[in-house]
C-alpha cells in the first residue's frame, strides 16, 4: 500500500508538468501561427503596394510604346515593326492592369499555383537566373582581381605577392621553419 501511494504521488507532479508543457507548447503553436499569419498578411500588403507601382509604370510604357507605334505608322515604316510594337504594347497594358487590380494575395496564390502546374519550368528559370548571377559576380571578381600588371605579375586573380618573393613548387606547403631570419629560403 505504500508503495502506491509513493507512486501516486510522483504521478501528481510529472502529469502536471507533462500538462504545462503541453499547455505551452500549444501556445507556442498558436503564437507562431499568428506570426506566420501577419508575416503573409504584411507581405501581400507589400506586395500589393509594390505591384500597384510597377502596374502603373508597365501602363504608362505600353502608352509610349503605342505612341511610337503610331509615329512610325506616320511616318511609313515597315508595317511588320508597327505590328509588333503594338502587339508588345497590348500585352505590357494588359500585365500592367492585372498587377493594379490584382491584390498581393491573389498573386501569391497565383504564382504558387503556376509553380504547381509547371514546377520543371520554374526550376529552369531559377537555374537560368543562378547561371546569369554567377557569370555577372565572375565577371566582375575578373575586373576587380585580375585587372592588370602588378609588380610585374599578371595572373588570373592579379598580384600574388612581391616579386623578390622566392619561389617554391606547388605541392611544397609553406611553414615559418623553411625560411631564416633575412627572408630566404633555409638550405638554398
């Protein structure tokens, strides 16, 4: 008998422990749902700022476009160019009015949807877009690195040291106890 009531009584405070624990993790579950909740609520409302704008912009290109369309046709040139400057002009007018009257959360939704029906071609276009970055940030470490002779020494990343600096062969790895006090090389 005593032996069940030791039991009970370390039940008592490991099942109410147990039932806090659950109690906050619930919360837990609910905060970060309300979280999540107003993170996509403020990310549509920026996005429908930001999309109103470009809307605006896209509308006012198509008007430019269409402007110069009919200056062209004004002035007689190649009626294939006029035809493809309106058509291009239609097309950004009608993108234009779609993200004016579309709201943040629609085109989320939207853009989900299309990555759902064709993901192979939203991989293609992340792939393309990383190749694209990576040739612009090599092109560029080539400008900044390798941009011309120093000290006599051209190379892929540019200057790799002072030209009085010895050499050694590439597999050698490079320690304080190969060269002396003056700089040169032990056992040279």
């Amino acid at each position: 008998m005593a032996d069940t009531a030791t039991d009970t009584g370390r039940e008592g405070p490991v099942g109410q422990a147990m039932s806090h624990a659950q109690g906050a993790a619930s919360a837990v579950q609910e905060k970060a749902g309300e979280l999540k909740e107003q993170g996509r609520s403020k990310l549509g409302e920026q996005l429908d700022e930001r999309t109103t704008q470009v809307g605006g912009q896209a509308r006012q290109m198509a008007q430019a476009l269409r402007q110069s369309g009919g200056q062209m046709r004004d002035q007689g040139e190649n009626r294939q160019v006029v035809g493809i400057a309106e058509g291009a002009a239609d097309r950004i007018e009608r993108l234009g009015g779609y993200l004016e009257q579309t709201s943040g959360d629609a085109l989320l939704r939207d853009a989900e949807e299309f990555g759902r029906r064709r993901p192979w071609l939203v991989a293609g276009v992340g792939l393309a877009a990383g190749m694209v970055v990576s040739r612009f940030l090599k092109a560029s470490a080539e400008r900044r690195y390798g941009a011309g002779d120093r000290n006599g020494q051209t190379g892929r990343y540019g200057s790799v040291g002072a030209a009085s600096a010895p050499s050694r062969p590439a597999d050698e790895p490079i320690s304080r106890e190969s060269y002396g006090a003056s700089g040169e090389r032990g056992g040279e």
